[in-house]
C-alpha cells in the first residue's frame, strides 16, 4: 500500500498530474496499474475498401511516412515518461493535420458541401471523457476533446456552443474553407452522383449502399499504454462523406468510437459509424475482458468479426491492453494502421 501511495506521489511530482487534474469528477476511482515500465501505442488511419492494386507507389509511402511521423511523436512522449493521454492527443494532431486522412484538414464533406467535424478522448485512469461534434472552424478537434473533458464539467459539446469552448481555451479557429481539399470535393461529387443513380433505381436510402459507402472511411485513431500503467484513447474524424449535415457518428460517443479503462483496456474505432453506435463497440470489448475474462484479441474478434458484421455494419478498431498487448482488428479489406512497443519497434499495415 505504501508503495503504490509513494508512486502516485511521485507520478504527480513528475508528471504534473494537477495540471490534468479531473473537472468531471470530484472522486475519480485512480485505476491506476502497477508501474511496470512497459509502455506502447497504436494508430489506424481508417479501415476500408483499400487495395493494393488502388493504389501507387507514392500514394503507399505517403500514407506509411505520415503514419511513421505521427506515431514516433506519441512514442517519444511516452519513452520520455510522458502521460498516455498527452501521446494521444500529439499523435491524432499530426493526423488531423494532414490531408491524407478523414480528419482536420482532410475531412470529407457533408451532402450539404461542408465539413463538419467529430472528436472525442478518453482517460482510462480516471474515466473521464471529451467529446465535440459537428464542429466546422476548430483546426484540431482532438484538442478541444481534451480541453471539455479537462476544462469543462462536460463530456460532449456540439456545434456553435463547442466552437465557442475552443475560441475561450484559446484553442486555434480557422475559416470553414480551411477544411477544403480537392480530392475530397471531387469524391463527394462522384458519391452524388452514384448515390442518385442508386436511390431513383432502388427507392433505398442511398447512404446505406454497401457498395458504395466504403469510399467513405479514413478517420484517424490512437491508443496508447504510458510507462504508469495508464492507458488513453482518443478518435477524429470528418464522418461520412455526403453525410447529412447535422449527422454525427461513432466518433465522438463514448463507448462506441473510443473508450478508455485501466482495468481493461483502450480502444479507438474506425469504420459504418451508424452501425458501430449500435454495436458500443469499443465499450463492448472492454466488457467482454471485464465480465467474460476474455483477452483483448478474443475481444475484439468477437465485436468486429462477428457483432458488427451480423448486423450489417463494417469498420475496425485498434486497441491496447493493460499489460501492452496491441491488436488492430478489422473485417474490410484494410486499415492504415501502425505499432510502436517500448523497445521502438515499429510495424506499419495497410492491407489485410
Ligand atoms: N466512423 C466514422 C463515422 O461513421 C467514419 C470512419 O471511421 O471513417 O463517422
């Protein structure tokens, strides 16, 4: 007892637990783990109909240099003794910076030709959660996740409210039009079009065409273990592409898109978010360990290769369990993914 009490105090004489400090609840339940020095993270940058034969030579290496870059920042931080929560929110910036990837600048667009963004972050030793919504001028949603869970009583804000959050944490506002990139434009108006053709041949609501939907994907996702034994994850995204304006996905709801737990582990989801809302998948692994003692791969397997695709939906997740062990699971035909554990080794898929 005395050893664990001596290294919370020196967690918090180090890493600066008061500047984190939980404004959600008063008793946070500190499900902190044994420090065991073991420390790694994982990433995906969206699952998907993504096949080799798609695509380039350039494509791939821009793809697998923009993963390498973002996750060595988490890995740095976490090397470096910094807090899970911290790599998190670094690596999905570097993500949401690039317009590679369906989040922050590269963030598809709504039927109604705008952006409109979703985020959230959870910590696994507290449980406390930020989530935004639809939000159209806050360059690096992740953050202004953090900064509800961290700088508000809340743990989701949408719209024009959540906008206003981020102008007073002093979080950086851009203009709607930054979130405008060609290729994403083009591929809504390629999705209009099919989507057209499909509705007036079908009379289905064209937004659930399996056919069509997986040129939609591309969120961005993080999980990470730190050197203290606690775990943190956190998802961005634009959404859908031709989504309706005011549709919001898995993303940024708790339990679905990311969800957090010491006591099990940390998970961020990527893929049909209607069907991964109803699904809790990230939640639902978590309680899979929790109340069936299944292991993390067990776990996911049974959401992701049998939950999810049972009831129409598809998509991945990537995860960490409380002892480090890493599992990217997904039932499309890839997922931008990579690892890094504490001895730096570093391993980058995309194709199944
Ligand atoms: N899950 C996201 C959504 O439905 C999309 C994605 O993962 O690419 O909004």
């Amino acid at each position: 007892m005395r050893k664990i009490l001596a290294s919370f105090l020196f967690s918090c004489l180090f890493f600066n637990c008061g500047e984190t400090a939980p404004s959600q609840n008063s008793m946070p339940p500190f499900n902190t783990n044994e420090k065991t020095n073991n420390f790694s993270i994982i990433i995906h940058g969206g699952a998907g109909t993504i096949l080799k034969k798609n695509m380039t030579p350039e494509k791939e290496s821009a793809y697998k240099a923009k993963l390498e870059e973002a996750i060595r920042v988490g890995y740095i931080i976490l090397k470096n003794g910094g807090s899970s929560l911290d790599a998190v929110e670094k690596t999905i910036t570097i993500m949401e910076d690039s317009p590679l990837f369906n989040a922050g600048k590269g963030a598809v667009f709504t039927n109604a030709e705008t952006n409109e963004l979703d985020a959230s972050i959870m910590d696994g030793k507290t449980l406390n959660a930020g989530a935004s919504a639809s939000t159209t001028t806050v360059k690096n949603p992740i953050k202004l996740a953090r900064a509800i869970m961290e700088k508000s009583p809340h743990v989701m804000m949408a719209g024009r409210g959540a906008e206003l959050f981020a102008e007073e944490q002093g979080l950086q506002i851009v203009a709607p039009d930054y979130f405008y990139t060609e290729r994403r434009f083009n591929a809504l108006q390629n999705i209009k079009k099919t989507e057209d053709t499909e509705v007036k041949q079908s009379n289905k609501q064209s937004f659930y065409n399996p056919d069509i939907k997986d040129s939609k994907f591309g969120t961005v996702g993080c999980a990470a273990l730190d050197k203290h034994g606690n775990l943190a994850a956190g998802t961005s995204t634009g959404g859908m592409t031709n989504k309706r304006w005011g549709r919001v996905g898995d993303s940024p709801i708790i339990g679905a898109g990311t969800y957090a737990n010491n006591n099990t582990c940390a998970v961020s989801s990527t893929g049909w978010g209607e069907y991964f809302i109803r699904a809790m998948v990230a939640h639902d692994i978590s309680a899979l360990m929790a109340y069936k003692n299944l292991s993390l791969k067990e776990a996911a397997q049974e959401v992701i290769q049998k939950k999810v695709p049972q009831l129409g939906g598809d998509g991945g997740i990537v995860a960490i369990d409380k002892d480090g062990n890493m599992v990217a699971e997904f039932n499309t035909a890839g997922m931008y993914r990579a690892t890094m554990n504490d001895k730096g080794e570093l391993s980058i898929g995309i194709y199944k």
